[in-house]
C-alpha cells in the first residue's frame, strides 16, 4: 500500500442556485482500503460522488487520482481514469443477456462477436479472481437483486477499474446477501483495490470499512479510523446531537385481534400470482412487523388492505369483514372503519408534491366536519391551523403550512404524512417503509411515534426491507418470500440469520 492516496479530493465546492450542497470538501482515500463515507440525507454525499464520477462538476477544487491532477468532465473520464460506480438502482437493461450488459458501451468495434468472446474469457477470469460467478447468457430480469449488483461490479471489472464507489449497496439486499457482498469487497482490497461505499447503516461501517468519513450540511466534520470509533460517536458526528440509537420500548400488552386476514390471495393485471394464501392477525397494542426483500409481495399486501387493490380472501377489522374489490371508495370506507395508511412511497402515494403541507394533511380526511363551513365550502383557516399544530407536534421543519410538499426535505415529508395518519387515532395503522431515505434524528423520532402509538393500544402493521428496524420495533415478526408467509418468530428468540434464511426461501426447520 503506498502513501499516494488513490484519491484526493481538495477544497471541493458545489451549489445548486442558494442551495451550498458541497462547501469546501477535501479528503484522502488511500490505496487497497475501504472508506466509508455517511451523513444525513441531503448532507452532500451523492453530490460529492457525483462529482467524482463526472456527473456534476464542481465549482471550485481539485482532484487528484493517484497523485496526479485529473479532470473529470464526464463519467467517461471517470472511467478512463480507473474509477467505477455501482448505483443503488441498477444501470442494467433487463431483457438483455449479463454479458450483453459487461460488453454495452465497452464494444471493441462495429462487430459484436469478438466483443462477447472476449467478454465471456474476461468474465470468468473475474468471477474466479473475486468469487463474482454469475451465469453470462443469464437475462437480467431472471437473475435476483444480489446477482444484479455482482453484474453492476462486474461491468465496472471490466472496465479496468482499480476504485470503486457503492451506492447504498445493501438496500435491496438479503441478509446473507450483504454478507456475500462484504465477502467480495473484501477480496477486491485484498487484490488492491479501493473501495469507496456510501451507507446510512452504522453497522455496516463498522463491519466492513477501515476509515470513515463524517458529512454534515454539505461539510467534511470528520474522517476516523473505523477501528477508534463507535455508532453512537459517528450519529453524533453526523446529526451534531447524541441520538439514541436502539428503539426504547416495554413490553407489548396485546389484546383484542383488531385485524385478521385469511386465506388472502392476489393476481396482478398480467396473470402473475402476487399474495398466495397469506394468513395472520394483528392485536390491539402490538406491533406485528413483516420482513423480506422487496417485491415479495409486501406492497400488494398493504394495497389490498389499503382498499386500492383486488383481493380474494377475508380480512377482518374488528370482526367485521373488508370489501376486497378495489372499489374507488374502499380507501374512504377503511379510513371511516378507522384504518390509517403510511403508504411505502411518500411522494407518488402519500402526498402531492406541488400541493401545500396543509393541502396535503387535508387528503382522504377532507369530508372530516371540523374541516368543513357548510356542505360546499372547506374551512381552510381551520385546515391550515390544525396542519400548524400537527406539523409542531411532530416536528416538521419549517413548520409552514404554506409551503409546497416538494420544498421539504424527504424526512419532514415523511413527518408530515405521519402526522396526517396517526393523529386520526386509528384502530389499525398500516406503515410501509417507514424510514425510507430519512435522516438518522428523523428515525429516532418516527420510531418514538409508532412505539407511542402501540401503547395508546393500537394495532400496527409494519412493512420495512430494513431488517435492523423490523428487529428493533416489532413485538412479533413475519417473513414474506414469494407472495407466502414463510414463517412469523418472536425478536427475542431468532436472528438476523435465520430471519435472512426464511427471506430467502428457507422454510422451517431448515431456517
């Protein structure tokens, strides 16, 4: 290893009209180690990268790629200058084959078959260098997620690339997935590479990377060796406040089934079975979380319970049954039953986004009568004060009623569709991705919330891909694989492993 850094970025600075989202960021990762880099979201560091990578260009700074100046205009040069990036959603074309996808925009000349052959010969001299085996005639859309990103590596292999930038490289992933993944970037340092890898999960720093690096509102507050650091150091670091870090909850009291689904099946519009046979109740003052890798059938479930998608089946609120076919107004009907929906994606489901706060606190709820003057007309200054009072509440920052959904950063849009929901009082309160893309202080926060509503005697349903949040905030745990329920374990008597197993597939006795 020598003591040039493979990159050195000096006095980088980048604005986007009044917004400084880069101020004055110089750091040094050095060769053959693994360097972490985290902060809150929208603290700088996609910004930061994208710069590396040629997608943006500074407005101010220098970069060095192993000691020497270099300018990156494009993400062309980027690669011509060894570097490499894996994004969090995948640059892949699905109904091409892997290796038509290591060979596009790579291509030797107009003929195609020499550049496969070489491919295909190149492909496996790297899948037996880095343990990255993947079928090369394999299409994409038939390969999983974890296979889809050793491609995304692969692609960059290909290309001569001796650094490496991983964009939340776990989001999608399985347990036993992100342990094969580390496995590998394990190897590619052992073989001297560098790697660079962009994470909002503490745990994955400290598993895996040799340094760290600290943003905070666009600056650098720190780079620590991993080694002489702590997660709660590192929140600190990045939220500028000491945050708890477990979520800090007695035990459930659970009492009346308040939901029961059974038998609950779903075809989606092309014939393709989505939910197949799922069963389960939820009680009064628990919280049942469901664990599994996206696109298992989770999000079907929250729509059909929802009151927006076709089922067959029963479900049960209260002992009474839920209308399963779709109808417009089913959404209305389980809100007036007393269901509450914190939909998985907040800006296409949960708000509109070129609405105003209180507009959008107004949605599914503006029949409410302390919303209304007469039979015509809303009470808007009634809408706006109460939108006031719940946006303090749960502190949503600004807290201007007035301001456009799209002017507030992702984890106050998430507070305020929080606060829509569960300041309903619900008797069942469905939640999907709770803390997706949100800040470390925001989470602390919404997990408060839904832990507080729990002991109000509320029903919750939770749907998170993060396992760390199933684990710490559920009080009973079902794993979905596959549209089916593979099985349901108490947090106390199971484990990431055997959790990740079910996630994969692995049923009974076998997990």
């Amino acid at each position: 290893m020598t003591d040039t850094p493979a990159i050195e970025l000096v006095g980088i600075s980048k604005a986007f009209g009044p917004v400084q989202a880069n101020k004055d960021i110089s750091i040094r990762v050095m060769h053959g180690t693994i360097h972490g880099i985290i902060g809150e979201n929208g603290a700088g560091k996609s910004t930061l990268m994208s710069i590396l990578y040629g997608f943006y260009k500074a407005d101010a700074g220098e970069i060095f790629i192993n000691g020497q100046k270099t300018q990156i205009p494009d993400s062309q040069a980027a690669i011509s200058a060894g570097i490499g990036m894996v994004f969090q959603h995948f640059k892949l074309v699905e109904n091409f084959t892997v290796l038509e996808n290591v060979v596009l925009g790579a291509e030797d000349g107009w003929r195609l078959g020499p550049s496969l052959s070489k491919a295909r010969r190149q492909l496996k001299q790297l899948a037996d260098d880095y343990d990255l085996n993947v079928d090369p005639d394999a299409r994409i859309e038939d390969i999983g997620v974890g296979m889809q990103q050793r491609v995304e590596i692969l692609k960059a292999l290909y290309r001569d690339a001796n650094i490496l930038i991983l964009d939340e490289p776990t989001g999608v992933l399985t347990p036993a997935e992100a342990d094969q993944l580390f496995r590998i970037l394990e190897r590619l340092k052992e073989e001297g590479k560098t790697i660079i890898l962009i994470t909002h999960k503490l745990r994955e720093i400290m598993e895996i990377t040799d340094t760290v690096s600290v943003m905070r509102r666009g600056q650098m507050t720190a780079t620590v060796k991993t080694s002489e650091t702590s997660p709660p150091e590192l929140a600190e670091l990045m939220v500028g406040r000491k945050v708890l870090l477990r979520v800090d909850k007695k035990p459930a009291a659970p009492g009346k089934s308040v939901l029961e689904v059974k038998d609950l099946r779903v075809v989606d519009v092309k014939g393709v079975q989505r939910l197949r046979g799922v069963s389960f109740e939820v009680r009064a003052g628990e919280i049942l979380g469901i664990a599994g890798v996206a696109g298992n059938g989770q999000s079907e479930l929250l729509e059909v319970l929802g009151g927006y998608e076709k089922g067959t089946g029963t479900i049960l609120l209260n002992g009474e049954p839920l209308d399963l076919t779709g109808a417009a107004s089913d959404g209305q009907t389980r809100r007036a039953r007393g269901i509450a929906h914190v939909p998985e994606d907040r800006q296409h489901e949960g708000l509109i986004m070129n609405f105003t706060a209180w507009e959008n606190v107004a949605l599914g709820y503006h029949n409410d009568p302390k919303y209304q003057t007469n039979a015509l007309f809303m009470n808007n200054a009634a809408l706006r004060a109460d939108t006031e009072a719940k946006m303090k509440r749960f502190d949503v920052r600004p807290p201007d009623p007035s301001l456009a959904a799209k002017n507030f950063s992702g984890g106050n849009q998430q507070k305020i569709v929080l606060a829509r929901e569960i300041e309903r009082n619900p008797d069942l309160l469905l939640i999907g991705q709770p803390t997706r893309g949100v800040d470390i202080g925001a989470i602390e926060f919404i997990h408060q919330q839904i832990v507080a509503l729990r002991d109000q005697g509320k029903a919750i349903l939770l749907v998170s891909v993060e396992l760390d949040e199933i684990m710490s905030l559920s009080d009973r745990i079902a794993v979905m694989f596959d549209g089916r329920i593979m099985g349901e374990r108490l947090p106390a008597e199971t484990n990431a492993g055997e959790l990740g197993l079910l996630m994969a597939g692995v049923a009974g006795e076998a997990a």
